[in-house]
C-alpha cells in the first residue's frame, strides 16, 4: 500500500512538473497590436528578428512570422515560444493580399509599413539596431503604428 501511494506521488509529481513546463515555455510570447492601418484590407505579415540579417523585409531570414487578421483598422500578431535575447519586429499591411510588400519602381513600400520602436529609416527603411528591444521572458506587448509613405493614387 504505502509502495503504492509512492508511485502515485510520484506520477502526480512529475504530470505536474511536465504541465508547469509546458505553461512556462506558452507565456514566453510577444504580442504585438498594429495600430494605424488605412483600411481593413488584406492582413498584417509581422517577423520577428533576432539580428540584423534580413531586417525589416527579409521575412525568409526571420526567426519567426506570423500574419494576422485586420480587425477596426488595427491587428495583432502574436510570437509564442520566444526565448529571452534581443529581437527586433517588423510588420506590413498585405492590403491586396498578393503575399508580398508591394513597392513603387524605386523600391519605396506602397503598403503600410512599421517597426518596434516605431523605428524609422533615413533614405531607407530603419535600422535593426533602432527597432532592437530586449525580451527577459513572459508575455511582452509592443505597439507598432504603421506609416504610409507614398500616397495612394
């Protein structure tokens, strides 16, 4: 009998180290609300960066994407699983949902387009070092108003 609640103790122990961790790594996120957008055309692509290589439209070379529906002219794209380090987010709005950030012929975004920080670029899009935050865990917002720079035609 007392060999039997052993077992027991332990199996409930380790149900409940094994769920413990499981909620642990599932609040390691960051929310990001896009705010800002001219319409609710389309959906907002969000990359997660956690360099500078491939910032801000490289969505291949980003550590995680994700795309989110456009809702009241805002959205929210969540990250989950993120581990502790410094990242930097970039998002468009995909207003014609063809997949892809539509540029003019010289290579100026049509679409809505934002980054942690609100970081801006001077004759070109900004910097990783200006979007750069640090993430020490648990669920983290950012806010991320998206600019137009061309006007529609």
């Amino acid at each position: 009998m007392k060999a039997t609640a052993t077992l027991f103790l332990a199996v409930l122990l380790a149900t409940c180290l094994a769920e413990a961790q499981t909620n642990s790594s599932n609040s390691n996120a960051i929310r990001v609300s896009v705010v800002g957008l001219h319409s609710n055309d389309g959906e907002v692509y969000c990359a997660l960066y956690s360099s500078a290589d491939g910032f801000p439209d490289g969505f291949t070379k980003a550590a995680k994407k994700t795309t989110a529906k456009i809702t009241n002219e805002q959205a929210v794209c969540e990250f989950s699983a993120v581990v502790p380090g410094d990242y930097a987010v970039s998002a468009y709005q995909d207003e014609n949902s063809n997949g892809k950030l539509d540029r003019n012929f010289v290579g100026m975004p049509k679409e809505g387009v934002g980054a942690s920080n609100d970081a801006k670029g001077s004759f070109g899009p900004p910097k990783f070092a200006d979007a750069r935050f640090s993430y020490k865990g648990g669920l983290q917002h950012l806010t991320i108003h998206l600019r137009y720079l061309l006007a529609p035609l």
